[in-house]
C-alpha cells in the first residue's frame, strides 16, 4: 500500500490511531483551546500556547488530558524562570525558533496521551504516558500542528508523568513513593477532545543531561 511509503510524521496524521500513540487526531465541537478560553484562570497559559504555535495541536487532538497552570502558577514560576518570563513579556511577535521548541517541549509535558475520567482516590501511585519525546536536537519541526513523533532519548518511549492522591488531595508529577508534586486545584472540565485540571504550579520535566542548553537571548 502506499501508506508503506509515507514518513512516520504523515502517518501519524493519516492514520486515526497511531500504532504508536493511543490518541486519535480526530476534529471535535468543543476543544482544550475553547475550555482555556472560557476560564480566566488560563489567559496567560494561552497566550504561552500562541507563542509556541501549539494551539493547532490542541485543536487537532482527540482523547488527551491536560493539567493546565493557572495564571497564579504562571507568574510563579516565570518569576525563577528567565524563559518563561522572557516569551511572557515579548511584545515583538518574533521568538528564536529553538527559544519556541524549549518552552513547547515543556508545555507537552502537561498533557497526557490518554483521558482521565477521575482522578486517582487512594494512594496508589499512578504513572501515565505524556506527550513529550525529549530530544537531543534543538532544531524544531518546519511547520504547525507540531504532533508528538515517538522517539527520542527514550528509546522511543515519552517521559512519563505520574498521579497520586493524598490526605489533601490529588498531586502530579510525584516522585515513585506519591511525594512532592505539583497539586492540582481545579477540578476535572470536560474539554470535549480532552479533560483539563488547573495545577498550581508549572510541571519540570525530569532534565536530560545530553540535551544541550538553550537560552533566549
């Protein structure tokens, strides 16, 4: 057939299930992009998901789940974050393309390749599958929607993130034993091609020591 010709980038438009990736890219109603723009807890999110073109990729997605950062996480972690903090208050339109492919590398680590319905309600420790492939290579991909490609410094496999509950309530990105995290502190919204949480602080993804550095300037 001639799918056997077609690069895996293409097929994994073309195909509706990728033998790679558990979620479809299937056109919906109602998007992520529509839950964020009607929560002002989301502005400044969205405008870091402008800024690195990922809002196609929102739109496009089918059966994720994204814990989303609040303003308030925003602007904490902007305040210990030159890169964040830098894209946040750019005026110009123009960011360096390997300034884009850092920040959207993060901003994947937030969404999950599959829906979570619920949230865990013991202290079992839940571990999911992201949308992040780290990379070595700083050289972004040449065009929008920027679909997550396996491979990577994995083996091909995405960073995972994991979930657990707590006496407080439910926390991600927790260490093996269910400490530490990031809390989340808004309820599960159904999305339509998703299901969105609002966390209290910015997601880190584990560092890559042969990844190399970037920087803004």
């Amino acid at each position: 057939m001639y799918l056997s010709c077609l690069p895996l980038a293409l097929l994994a438009i073309a195909l509706p299930v990728s033998t790679s990736l558990q979620t479809t890219w299937l056109p919906t109603s109602m998007t992520l992009v529509d839950a964020l723009n009607a929560d002002p807890d989301y502005t400044s999110l969205l405008h870091l998901l402008q800024r690195t073109r990922l809002i196609p990729t929102l739109n496009r997605i089918n059966g994720s789940t994204f814990f989303a950062p609040t303003n308030d996480a925003i602007k904490k972690h902007a305040s210990k974050s030159p890169l964040w903090q830098d894209v946040l208050d750019d005026t110009t339109g123009f960011l360096p393309d390997n300034v884009q492919e850092q920040l959207r590398q993060q901003l994947l680590y937030h969404l999950l390749n599959e829906t979570l319905f619920t949230l865990p309600a013991n202290s079992s420790v839940r571990e999911y599958k992201t949308f992040l492939y780290p990379r070595r290579s700083p050289d972004p991909p040449p065009y929008p929607p920027w679909m997550p490609i396996p491979g990577g410094t994995l083996g091909g496999e995405p960073q995972r993130l994991r979930v657990a509950a707590n006496d407080q309530g439910t926390n991600v990105g927790v260490d093996a034993f269910g400490k530490n995290g990031v809390e989340i502190t808004k309820g599960v919204k159904d999305a339509g091609n998703g299901m969105l949480f609002g966390i209290a602080d910015v997601l880190e993804p584990p560092p890559d020591l042969g990844k190399p550095s970037f920087t803004s300037k």
